[in-house]
C-alpha cells in the first residue's frame, strides 16, 4: 500500500513538473506526504499500546486462577523466614541443612500427634457428657432445660430429625474426601516448598542483585533481609500467642465450669492468627457457650476473653513481637478486609504479612528510608541469627 502511494505520488509529481495539469487530489497526494513518516510511528505506537494491554489483562487473569497456587507459595516463603535463623544456628554447630529442616519437621508432626494424643479423647468426653447421645435422652434433656441451652438443644433434635439417609450421604461423603485430598496435598506442597526454598533463597538473591543496577544492590539486598526478618519474626510470635492464649483460657475456662472448655480453648488459640476475626469470633462463642449454662458464666467468659485479650495487647506483643511487621491497627484492618473480600477466608491468614511487605517496599522506595537501620524484634532468635541487617 506504502509502495503503491509513493509510485502515484512520484507519477503524478513528474506530470506536474512537465507541465501537464494537476488535479486537485494531486495536491492532495502532495500535502499528504510529509505525514506518512507520523502517521506510521502513530501507527506502531498504537499497536505496542494494544498489545501491552492485551498482555497484561491475560497475565491478570492467568494470576487469579493460579492465585491459590501463589498463595501456597507465599505461606511457604514465609514458614520458610520463620524457620531459617534455626535452620542457620544448626548448620554452625556442623549439623547439616536437610537435617535441620528435617529436625523442624519432626517436631512439628510430633508437637501435632501430642495434640491429638491428649486432646481428642477428652474433646470427646466433654462432647459425650454435654450432649445425649439417644432421642429419648436428648427430649428429656430438652424438656427440662431453658433458656439458650433449651433452644440448641431443639434445634439439635430437629437436625437429627431432617438427617438424610446413607444413600444420600455418599456425594457429600465422596466431596469431603476429595476436599480432605486436596488440602493434604497443599500441605505437603507448602512444606516442601518451605524446605526448598531455605536452599535455593542465596541463589535467588544472588540472581535479584544481579539484574538491579550496581549502586542500588546494597539496597535491595537490605530490603531483602529486612522483609525476611520481618516475616520470620511475626509467624514466631504467632506461634507463641497461639500455644499462650490456649493455655491460659483453658485453665481459665476449666476454673469457671465452662462447658467444651478444651476445644474452646484451642480454637481461640487457632483463630489468633486471624487478625481482629479471630479474636471477636473465640470471644462471641465463649460467651454463646456460657449462656447455655448461665448469665453468669457468659459474663466470667466474656470478662476472661477481654482480661486475656487486653493483657496480650498490652504486655504480650508489645514484648514478643514489638513492632515486626510495622503496620498501624488502621493498616492492618484494611489489608485483612481487602483480602477477605477478594480472596476469601484462607487468604485472610496471609494478610498482614502481604501488607507487611507492600509496606516495607513504600517505605524503601517511596519515602527513601534505609533499610540496614530498621528495627526488627527478636523472636526465639535475634536479628543476626538469620541476617546480617544492622539495627539502628
């Protein structure tokens, strides 16, 4: 097309400087030509435009339908932070990576059999004395309750009484098996993610420093480290808020006669690391619970709940965790909605953590501060265990 316009023009040029007469699309032709050269970057530059949209609307899409994929992977990178500084401190007392990780492990899948050992026959015992176990028992036990506990326990019996039959408990069976699998494999992936991420991170850094200019490396090597350490720190002091809270409101709960004290216990313990949820819903269902025996109860459950809670928030973390993700109560109960309305309730164990990073990053690259002089608590292992970042 190009050619062909420019063999007309050159024609229609050479008609005119013969002195054949020249039409007014000539002139046409002929004011037209100095643009071509515009027209055709206008052209590519449009097309660039197209594409890159294009492309980034489908890389879009191909994250949000691996975003469970990415959300394992980022839950491996952080249990991978929390776990290196010991993996480290190991390692310099001549035992080896693989058997520190392995170490790690172990004594998860034996402080979890533990759990289980001790926990689920006296779960079960609690569950078998505060509920009947026959209709007749459970009438009888209806009839001469009241209050709260009189309408569970009615509602009980008329979901007993609409429960399907074996034929029709097979899909719903197969589905939960199947859901059952899934979550296995998660884990495993996860885990093992974690571990291969502890051998294969110095090389990762090594190849990010590579690609950054020469006078910016010190810089991203500082984010690097701070952000690690601020991961690991947080899911340690995670991990002892949860075993701290459960063990003091089981013993609190056990003293004040609440029934299903034990897995009430452990499931407030469970929940404090949903931020802000956890807390409001273990409190709401200590209290549900207590009404079923008295105002009373629910009102000592209600007072232990907040006592715990207040003692935690005022003692305990500041002491534990400091200020390890540095994140204000605004910021996090933000990140922790945003991520509950886009990415449901799993995501939600995730939150302050993605929020912790996206404001380590501003504070580098945005407000230019220094991240070899940023303040990280020592939890179970101090700052230089795992790093080399300078605290100010």
């Amino acid at each position: 097309m190009g050619a062909r316009l420019e063999l007309d023009l050159l024609a229609r040029c050479e008609s005119f400087l013969h002195g054949n007469s020249c039409s007014p699309r000539a002139f046409g032709l002929l004011s037209f030509w100095p643009q071509l050269p515009h027209m055709q970057e206008t052209a590519r530059r449009s097309f660039l435009g197209a594409l890159i949209v294009v492309g980034v609307v489908v890389a879009a899409i191909a994250l949000w339908k691996l975003r469970i994929l990415i959300a394992l992977l980022f839950l491996a990178f952080i249990i991978a932070a929390a776990m290196r500084p010991g993996v480290e401190a190991l390692h310099r007392r001549r035992i080896p990576r693989p058997a520190g990780i392995g170490l790690y492990y172990l004594g998860l899948a034996a402080v979890v059999g533990l759990l289980l050992y001790f926990v689920i026959p006296s779960a079960v015992d609690q569950i078998e004395r505060a509920v009947p176990t026959s209709s007749s028992e459970l009438e009888r036990e209806a009839a001469a309750s009241t209050g709260i506990k009189e309408r569970v326990l009615r509602g009980v019996q008329d979901r007993l009484e609409e429960l399907p039959s074996a034929e029709e408990l097979i899909d719903p069976a197969l589905e939960i098996t199947v859901a059952a699998f899934e979550i296995a494999i998660g884990i495993i992936l996860t885990l093992a993610c974690a571990a291969y991420w502890i051998f294969e991170r110095d090389r990762a850094q090594g190849l990010l420093l590579s690609l950054a200019p020469t006078k910016h490396r010190q810089v991203v090597r500082d984010t690097w480290d701070l952000i690690d350490l601020k991961l690991g720190a947080y899911v340690r002091g995670q991990l002892l808020l949860v075993a701290l809270v459960a063990t003091v409101l089981s013993i609190a709960f056990w003293i004040i006669g609440l029934p299903f004290w034990l897995l009430i216990a452990l499931f407030a313990g469970v929940v404090e690391v949903i931020p802000v949820i956890g807390p409001i819903a273990a409190g709401a269902l200590a209290v549900g619970v207590g009404f079923t025996v008295s105002w009373q109860t629910a009102l000592a459950a209600g007072v232990i709940v907040t006592v715990v809670r207040l003692i935690e928030d005022y003692t305990v973390i500041p002491r534990v965790l400091g200020h390890a993700v540095g994140l204000t109560p605004l910021t996090v109960l933000v990140a922790v909605a945003a991520t509950a309305f886009l990415f449901g309730g799993f995501a939600v164990l995730l939150a302050i953590p993605f929020a912790a990073v996206v404001a380590t990053l501003v504070d580098v690259i945005v407000r230019n501060r220094d991240p070899a002089r940023e303040n990280v608590p020592k939890v179970i292992f101090p700052a230089k265990e795992g790093e080399t970042t300078k605290a100010s």
